[in-house]
C-alpha cells in the first residue's frame, strides 16, 4: 500500500473496529468479531511459527485448550482474580510449549508436524479422562469477567486490546533483525547457520511465545464460549489455525489477519449452504494454492502494482574516459 494513504487506512480501520458496537446491526455481529479477536490472538503468535520460521505446527489447539481450561479452573473452582488467571495461563502455554519444543523442535518438518498432532490429541485425551479436573465430557463452566468487560461490548472492547497488543509485538519482532533471522531459517537452515543465527534457540524461543499467547488467546476465548468441552477443541480447529497462515500468506502479518477473518466470517457468509462449509473451505484454499501462491495478502500488492505500475528510473553510468586513461598513464609511468 503507498506509504501516504497507509496511515489514514490504519486509523480508519481502528475506528471501524473500536466503534463496531455502536454501528453493528445485532448482538451476534459483535460476538463474530470478538471471536475473530480470539483466533487472531492466537495466529498472531503462530504467524511466527509457521509464516516466518517455516515450522509446521498443527498442534496449537492444544495450547488453547490448556489455556482455556486453566482459566476456568482457576477463576470457576478456587476464584481466583480473571487477570491473574489469564497471565497463568499465558505462563503455562508458555512453559509447556517450551518443554514441548526441546525434543520436537529437533525433528525434522514432517515430524514436527506430527508431534505436534499427537500433542493435541494428547491434550484432548487428558481432558475428557480427567473428569475431576475437567469435568470430562460435561465440560466446566466459564466466568466472565468483572465491570467493566462483563458486558458484550465490554469484553470485545478488551479483546480488541488485548489482539492489538499481541499484533504489536509480532509486528515488532517480524520487522526487527529477529525477523529477518527467522525468515533465513525458513529459507535455507544450512545458510542461516553459516552466518551465525542461533537456529534452534530461535526456534525454541519462537515456539514458547506462540505457546504464551495461545493460552492467553485460551482463556479469552473459554471466557467468550462460556462453557468448554473437549469437543470444543477438536482437531479441525487446529487446521484451521494452520490454513488462516496459509490461505493468507506466510512471512507477513496483514495476510493471516486477513485469512483469519474471511475463514472464521465464511461459515456465516454462507449459512444458507451450511452443510457445504468443508467444501467452500477446501475450494477456497485450492483457489488461493493455484493462482495466490504468496496468499490473498499479496493480492492487494499484486492489484497495486497491476493498476499502478511502480515507475523504475534506470540511471545511466557513464564512465568518465578522461580519469581512466590518466589512471592507465599513471599505472605505466609507475
């Protein structure tokens, strides 16, 4: 986007989102935007992961699970203040996507994929087993927050900064020398070790964050669903995670913002074909794999460049004959 209309978009489309209350047309409008929030809490941590590292997890809905059922013990059975129980459970995503990474992180792609998987049925396992913890298959019950989020508008208004937040700091960390590490690991590993980069602290360090803001991203959204079961996590939302990068680009952060909006607004978008919800994701991803390989982010860039080509001033070097031949005199007269 041209840098003298960048800004003024930006704050337009703040505004939209901060006063989206105030114009939507119903209640439900506001709860879509709010899960929006949630799910791009989470694809903004693992944006780092898979768009920009090159790692592929499909495993992160566990870590969302453990986020979410941490905040509803915490604040459900022993009381505990929501904002401590949120900065908890962000420590504990944390904590287990670090113990997580140091054996798989090692594995090559196509394995890491698959610890990853096994971790989330693990995790889905461990939740309806332990039903003195969980509550099994009945699931637990969710507390809302205190004034002034425990209103609809209120809690969006939160999540809105609480998404805000978490896209600042990837923001921070994709355009500074970590992300131009991160993305020579994805690159080519053997080049990036050549120069230097820390390949697999980096990739440990990546993964705990995107673990941290998975449990944050947990809880916000147990707090947003009200009631958890494992059902609640099952294994297609991890995909999904995973194909909002994909669908909107990797090694960017506007393109899985935009991917996790129009895959999360799509079911909603065809409600009347709701039984072909798969088929319009599939059809939808192969659509995007053939003609936006780079993702529908690249495409505003793609249109851009289509309705305004970029003007390429070729500057001529004309070498100065005069000062070569005094240098040739001066080479033989030496």
């Amino acid at each position: 986007m041209n840098a003298r209309f960048q800004s003024p978009a930006l704050l337009l489309a703040l505004a939209a989102l901060v006063t989206l209350p105030f114009w939507a047309r119903d209640p439900y409008q506001i709860h879509l935007a709010a899960l929006i929030a949630s799910y791009w809490i989470l694809v903004a941590g693992l944006n780092l992961v898979i768009g920009y590292t090159g790692l592929l997890s499909v495993g992160h809905v566990g870590l969302l699970a453990i986020g979410a059922y941490t905040f509803a013990i915490l604040c459900g059975r022993y009381e505990m203040n929501p904002f401590i129980a949120i900065a908890l459970a962000g420590a504990l995503g944390g904590g287990i996507g670090f113990v997580l990474g140091l054996p798989s992180l090692r594995l090559p792609g196509f394995y890491f994929a698959m610890a990853t998987m096994a971790f989330s049925m693990m995790v889905s396992e461990f939740t309806l087993a332990q039903q003195g913890l969980t509550g099994g298959g009945t699931g637990l019950s969710v507390p809302t927050f205190p004034k002034p989020f425990d209103t609809p508008n209120g809690f969006y208004w939160m999540l809105i900064g609480v998404a805000g937040l978490v896209t600042w700091l990837t923001w921070n960390v994709a355009r500074l020398m970590w992300g131009r590490a991160l993305i020579a690991i994805r690159d080519s590993e053997v080049a990036a070790a050549s120069v230097g980069v820390p390949i697999y602290n980096l990739k440990l360090k990546v993964f705990a964050f995107s673990g941290v803001v998975a449990g944050v991203a947990g809880a916000l959204f147990a707090s947003l669903q009200s009631y958890i079961t494992p059902d609640t996590f099952h294994f297609e939302l991890g995909l999904f995670f995973f194909i909002c990068i994909v669908i909107g680009g990797r090694g960017a952060i506007l393109g899985p913002l935009l991917g996790t909006v129009v895959l999360t607004a799509l079911p909603e978008m065809v409600a009347p074909l709701a039984k072909f919800g798969q088929f319009f994701y599939g059809a939808l991803l192969l659509i995007v794999v053939l003609l936006l390989p780079e993702g529908i982010g690249n495409a505003f860039t793609v249109l851009r460049e289509r309705i305004r080509p970029r003007t390429i001033t070729k500057q001529v070097v004309a070498p100065d004959l005069g000062r070569l031949a005094a240098a040739v005199r001066h080479g033989e007269a030496a």
